[in-house]
C-alpha cells in the first residue's frame, strides 16, 4: 500500500518548515524554546534575535500570522484561494506586487503614459499626474 506525507497539513501545524523541507536541529531546539514556527521560518533562532526584531520597525512578511498575510494580498489586489495557498506562495506574490509597484515609480511619466496605454486605459495626459498613473496602471493590472 502506498502512502503519501500530506506536507501542507504537516506545515501548517508546524511540524515542519515547508513542503519537503523539515526542521533543522537548530530550528528544531529554537521551537522548544519559545520561538514561534514563523519567527523560526524567518530565520530568529534566540531570544536575543526575537528581541531585535519585536523591536524592529521593519516588517518582516514571515513573521507574520497567515490572518494578516491575506489581508495585506488582497488589499493589493492580488486574488488566491485561502484554502488552497500556502504563507510562502503569499509572501513571494506580495513581494513580486512590491517590485512591480517600484518598478513603476521608477518610470518616467511618458513611460507610464505608453504602458498606461498598452493595458488600455483611458486617460488624458495633460492632466494625468505620474501618481495617476501609476494608481491607474495598478487598477488596470488588477482587472486583467
């Protein structure tokens, strides 16, 4: 008889870092120690480390509950199956939308204003500002 390992249910109970992917000794013992599973994941092994971080103003997305990670998606626009996605797939699809949302700031207006209108968007560009666009182009992407 054949049987398979269910990773993602094994994951999310935290029996394990990710699919295929088990615990070190190091993370392993950082567990037992009071360490959350994510903080763990995000690569705190001690206290001395978890403090640095709580006090951190930097977000870090794996530190954070799955709750939060599908709020901060969908606020973005980004769509997924909350009962078929796992946290690493969320995280990795937030920081592709933060890339391409730099990406955009670092376009000149008349850049924006050829991709604004290659996703068909209709504007008028004497008074579309680079904001605009950009807001425009993040819309656009969002319904396509």
């Amino acid at each position: 008889m054949k049987t398979t390992i269910d990773w993602t249910r094994i994951v999310s109970q935290d029996r394990a870092k990710a699919v295929g992917i088990p615990w070190t000794r190091e993370e392993e013992r950082a567990i037992k120690n009071g360490i959350s599973a994510d903080d763990v994941r995000a690569g705190i092994l001690d206290i001395e480390s978890k403090k640095a971080a709580d006090e951190s103003e930097e977000v870090i997305l794996a530190r954070l509950p799955i709750e939060e990670l599908n709020e901060t998606a969908k606020k973005m626009g980004i769509e997924f199956d909350e009962s078929a996605v796992v946290k690493a797939d969320i995280i990795n699809e937030i920081k592709n939308e933060e890339t391409r949302n730099e990406d955009l700031l670092k376009m000149t207006r008349p850049e924006l204003s050829n991709l604004a209108k290659s996703l068909g968007v209709v504007f008028e560009y004497i008074k579309t500002t680079k904001t605009d666009f950009v807001d425009l182009i993040k819309k656009a992407r969002r319904t396509k």
